[in-house]
C-alpha cells in the first residue's frame, strides 16, 4: 500500500448512544465499498468490528476498532467507538486521530445521553461535527419530530444534507440537482437553499454574488466546496444525514458526503498540540508535509495474541517508515519501528510506510504507551497533546486475590489492561489498607473481572471499598508514657512528656513537631525516634485505624538513661505518649466530601435534589439546559455515594450521568464516629 496523498484521506469516528447502530453503519460501509463480501451482524457475532471475544458475548462494542474502506477515490479511515456510558473514555481517547466526529442517532429513540456527551465534547475539541440519523427505515421513528428536537438542542446550524424519501427506502442527497420524487420532510430544494444559505455566511464575496443572484446557480463551485469546509471547522455547520445502515437506505449518499464533503487532514482544523518553550506552554500546529519531521501521536494501546502489544497511532506531520528510529515523548534513547500494520478490525496488513493525516499501527515496541509522542528531534521532547476530557473513574470495588500465588500474574494482567484503557486505574488505599480498581461503572469493573478470570485464570474477591476517612483532634491534651524494659543485659528505658493541640484550619501540614524540652532532659539525638514514634501513630491511626492529619505535638519533658536509653525506647515512648494525649484532645474522625455534578432529564430534579438530602448532600445550584434537561450540583459525602452509578440510572430510567471530583474534609456526625471506632474496636478484639 503506498503512502496516500493526505487530500485524499478522510478520517473519522462513530459515536452515539449505545444501541444506535455504529458498527451495523460501519459493516455496511465496508460492505458498500467492497471491502467484505457479506454484512456481518452483532447478534451473530461476526462484525468486522466486535471481534473480541468479550464483544460477542454482550453483543455490543466495548472498545474502538479501526477500519477503511475506498470510495470516490478517497480512503476513509473508521473508528468504530462504544456507545455505553461506562466505555466512552475509549471513544474521547481517539478524538485527536479524526477530524471529523460522526454522532449516530436511533431514530426511534431519539437523543441520548452519550449523544450529549459526544456533541459537547466534539465541539469542546473544535471538531468538526456530524449526525447520521439511522433506522430511518423504523416505523415509530417520528424523523420531522427528531429534526426539529435536533435542531433545537444542537442548534441551527444542524442541517440535513439529505432527505428520507416517502418510503424510507433511500434518502436524497440535497446537492443533486437531478434528485426528485417526494421525500419524508422537507424537499431537497429547500433543504440545498438552506445549505447554501448557512455557508455563504463564510464569505463575504459568494454572500453579496448569492443576495444579488438570489440563487446559487452562477456560484462558483470550488468557492461553495471551500466554504462548505470552513463552515464544518467553525461548527457553522453540522451536517445531518440519513440512513438504514441495516437495509443500506441513504448509504450512498452518506458515503458520497463523507468522501467528497467532510474535511482532509489538509482542510481540518489543527491538532491542538502544546510544546513548553522556556517553562511556558505555547500552542504547536503540525504541518500535514509528507516530507516535514515526524510528528505522531498514540491513542490506543492493545495487545494481540498474533503480533503482540500494538501501539495505533495517528501520525500528523511526516512520513514514517519502517526501520526508522523514532523517539518516545523525551526519552533520550530512540526506538527502532520495526512492522507497520494496517489495521481492519483484528486482521491487518503490512505497509512499508505511513504519511501524515494516516492511520496505522506498531508493533512490539515496550516503550509506546497510550497519549505517547512520537518523533524524530529531541528539540521536539517537549510536545504533547492538550489533554483529554477524560471521564474520571468514579465507581470503585475494593479487591483481593482469591488465590495469593496468582499475584505476579495479576500484577502483569492488570497493568495491560491499565495501559489499554486510559480510564481503569488500581489504587492502594493506605487510609483503608485496601487495594481499589476503579473504573466508570458497574459494567466497566465487571467486564474487567470477566477478562481477567476467562482470559488469564484469576479470580478476585470484591467488596465496596471503605470510606477513607482521617482522624484528628479538636482539643488540647498532655500526654505521657515511660518505656522500661530489662531483659537481663542491657535494657530499654526512655520517658515522654507532651502535649497536643489542632494546627489551625487550612494548615496542609499533617504535623507540626515542637522540641520544648529544656536542661537535656531528653537528648536531642533521641528527639527524631520520638517524631518517629508519633508518626507512626499518624501513619497507622490512634482511635479507629484511618491516618491522622493536622495535628501540633510538642515535646516538653522527659527521662534518660545514660546505659539503656536507646532509639527504639524512645519510638515506643514517644508513639504511646502520643496515642494518650489524643484520646485526652477530644479525637474526632473527618469523612471527605465530593462536588457531585448530575446531570438528567429536568422531569427528575425534584427526586434527584430530594435523594442528594437524604444522602447528607447540600445543593450548591442547578440550572436548566437545552433539550429539557437540568443540572444539579451538590456536596455530597463520599461515603453516602457508594451505590450512586446504579441508583442514578433506576431513577432516571438511564438518562442521567455524574461526575465527583474532591472537595475538602469535614467532621464526622457523631453517631456516625461511634460506629466506626466501634467497629475498629471490635475488629482488635477479634484479632
């Protein structure tokens, strides 16, 4: 395959709503193309795009896959990208390789809530924008009605470049002036004035000729091409097409807009790319040259059984060929490319080289990893990619190994999966002692723990995680303790005297440590096993086993022994002196609170506020969005959101989504404190 001219590349991403037909559309664009000999079916299970075996056993796309087909001369690179909420961090991770994102809507059931998420998003990434409305062919799918919903929540500038016709059975391109018969909506001539209307805005010189013509007929072509082009990359217009991908209705056409109309790696608008010149970040714009330094960008790491780690990337400026030393974000050593691959669905092909604006795939370099630079000229160590709108994980399941000899195996597992999912990540929670995996949902950590069972043999035992609460004091106290230990040789002896108050709100210290301590009561070599001791106790928890915080010790008195008095007496004096002026300040525990932001169809805000009360939650504000929806954000403590992914969707029937981000700390309710020390308590004694 040699190296495609960029003018001649299209690339881009299917989005949407899980459900809404993405990777039947993307079947059937390889069907139409050629590239297949028959239409795969996600029921069946054999979809060029859904060929893991985790897809086909829940019928649906849990990560993206790259495909490309030929039309019109023009090779158009595919994302196929999962619609479920819980997978959408692998769709924004591959924004940055398309320049146009194609947002597919089920006519029947209208706009969702990743429909939403997509949009802004795409627009955020000033990305030029698409709506493929599919099953056109549904009986109950009301089209006019969901134009106009379309238009309304996504605005004006949504405009159908081509109609339904009356039977459903095609849809007519609105540019063909040979074009007749009756159609669903509309007619093609006042949809193609609308169009025209919309983009003529982008020059002042075809504005005036078409207000005076008063038609486009004498337009120039290559002028209404041109600003057709600018309109998508200034968001002035997003197009809207419909189509059957099940009966292949309205392909062609969509086909035809796709190859002809949407933006060339040439004609997009510029990777948002950020290189740090003297400590200062400043906005870098690769050159789609074929012959300018190498600049390509990771957004996908995977593994295959075949070829091993695979590294699809995106390359922006320059040529890469194989045997080329290429280096990775700043290393200094470079890395020497070795196979690039073509990839459709899991099979693929081998290429000597790859061009700017293309698509492709590494093979079994260790060093790649996701959102990785690559390029030749150390000079370019510095670029990176403006960071992505990535959701954050939020639901999390405190795991263990059942089978402990399955650690090193676990370790290696999870951390492929880490690195091919951008939105998985395994904490150590020291406050709680547990190991967390988190992720954006319920389906997001269960697919995970099927994958590692089925495909590596590991089993894990799952619970809620524990709250991570801190502990602290809210008075002042002495404390003392005097450690004498005499074994027959030589003994231990060491005495403390101290006291300890709250460092005032807003300190970032967790500890303040004073030496008061005058006359040489108290060596000053053994004031650092005192602060030893003490730390510990902060590490480990004086009441109820979480970490302490915010805590000013001072020391003021003491005994030594000039023969026994040794580091460790002094640790163990220190630790439980400490530990009894804590229980004498009036130990209080602090649980963290979220800034909870819900978003959700505005029918539910009175169950939602309501819920968020009984949950301990303090509505901040809420405000109302287009399309009937509203926005509710709270400070919520964290520990009341446990179940809050699955409760969000019974009550919004699915249609609402969250994020939390960390807020601050405040004391605990009491009752809520006794029940923790308690349990603490009890737990001791059991041990």
């Amino acid at each position: 395959m040699a190296v495609r001219n960029p003018a001649d590349i299209r690339n881009i991403i299917l989005t949407g709503h899980a459900g809404s037909g993405k990777t039947t559309l993307a079947e059937r664009f390889l069907f139409a193309a050629g590239e297949t000999t028959r239409m795969g079916s996600v029921e069946e299970g054999n979809t060029v795009s859904d060929w893991r075996d985790s897809e086909k056993h829940h019928h649906r796309s849990l990560y993206t896959t790259v495909m490309h087909f030929e039309h019109e001369k023009h090779m158009v690179n595919v994302i196929d990208a999962p619609g479920s909420p819980d997978f959408i961090g692998h769709a924004i991770a591959a924004f940055p390789a398309v320049e146009t994102v194609v947002v597919v809507i089920d006519a029947h059931k209208g706009i969702e809530p990743v429909t939403r998420r997509m949009m802004a998003v795409a627009k955020s990434r000033n990305l030029p924008r698409m709506i493929v409305v599919n099953k056109i062919d549904e009986e109950n799918a009301e089209i006019e009605s969901l134009t106009e919903q379309i238009r309304e929540e996504f605005g004006g500038e949504c405009l159908p470049v081509n109609l339904p016709t009356a039977d459903r059975k095609d849809a007519v391109p609105v540019f063909d002036e040979s074009a007749d018969g009756p159609t669903l909506f509309s007619d093609a001539a006042s949809a193609h004035m609308a169009i025209v209307e919309q983009i003529v805005e982008m020059q002042d010189e075809l504005m005036t000729q078409y207000l005076e013509e008063g038609d486009d007929a004498n337009l120039d072509r290559q002028k209404v091409h041109d600003a057709f082009e600018a309109a998508l990359r200034d968001g002035h217009l997003v197009p809207v097409c419909y189509c059957s991908a099940k009966t292949g209705a309205g392909i062609g056409s969509l086909m035809h807009v796709i190859a002809s109309l949407l933006p060339s790696p040439l004609e997009g608008n510029p990777r948002p790319f950020l290189k740090t010149v003297d400590g200062v970040e400043v906005e870098y714009k690769p050159e789609p040259d074929p012959s300018a330094p190498v600049l390509a960008h990771v957004f996908k790491v995977t593994t295959d059984k075949h070829v091993g780690k695979l590294g699809v990337f995106r390359v922006h400026q320059g040529t890469v060929h194989s045997k080329d030393e290429l280096i990775v974000d700043d290393h200094k050593k470079p890395v020497r490319i070795g196979h690039i691959i073509k990839r459709q669905g899991k099979d693929h092909e081998e290429i000597e080289a790859i061009g700017p604006g293309d698509i492709g795939a590494l093979t079994k370099i260790d060093e790649l990893h996701f959102d990785a630079t690559l390029h030749q000229d150390h000079d370019m160590d510095s670029v990176h990619l403006r960071p992505l709108p990535l959701p954050k994980p939020m639901y999390g399941l405190a795991i263990e190994l059942k089978n402990h000899a399955d650690e090193t195996k676990f370790g290696s597992a999870i951390q492929k999966m880490m690195e091919e999912d951008p939105c998985l990540v395994l904490d150590r929670i020291a406050a709680t002692k547990q190991t967390v995996l988190r992720g954006l949902g319920e389906t997001h950590l269960r697919i995970v723990l099927e994958r590692l069972q089925e495909e590596m043999g590991i089993e894990l035992e799952t619970a809620p995680p524990k709250v991570a609460y801190k502990e602290t004091i809210r008075g002042k106290a002495e404390g003392h303790h005097r450690h004498k230990k005499q074994t027959g040789g030589a003994g231990q002896f060491g005495e403390v005297y101290l006291r300890v108050e709250p460092l005032p709100d807003g300190s970032e210290e967790d500890l303040e440590f004073v030496n008061a301590t005058v006359g040489g009561s108290i060596p000053k070599q053994f004031m650092p096993a005192i602060e030893k001791g003490i730390r510990q106790v902060l590490s480990d928890g004086a009441v109820a086993g979480y970490p302490m915080t915010g805590v000013k010790v001072e020391v003021y008195d003491g005994k030594h022994h000039p023969v026994d008095s040794k580091e460790i007496a002094f640790i163990t004096a220190g630790k439980k002196a400490f530990i009894d002026a804590v229980n004498k300040a009036k130990p209080a525990l602090l649980e963290p609170f979220v800034t909870l932001e819900v978003t959700a169809p505005s029918q539910y805000m009175g169950d939602l506020t309501g819920d968020l009360s009984t949950r301990r939650g303090r509505v901040q504000d809420t405000r109302m969005l287009p399309g009937d929806r509203c926005t509710i954000v709270a400070q919520v403590p964290l520990g009341e959101l446990q179940n809050y992914s699955t409760e969000l969707k019974s009550m919004t029937g699915g249609s609402g989504s969250y994020t939390i981000d960390y807020s601050h700390d405040e004391p605990c309710p009491p009752h809520i404190q006794q029940e923790v020390i308690a349990a603490f308590e009890g737990h001791k004694d059991d041990d």
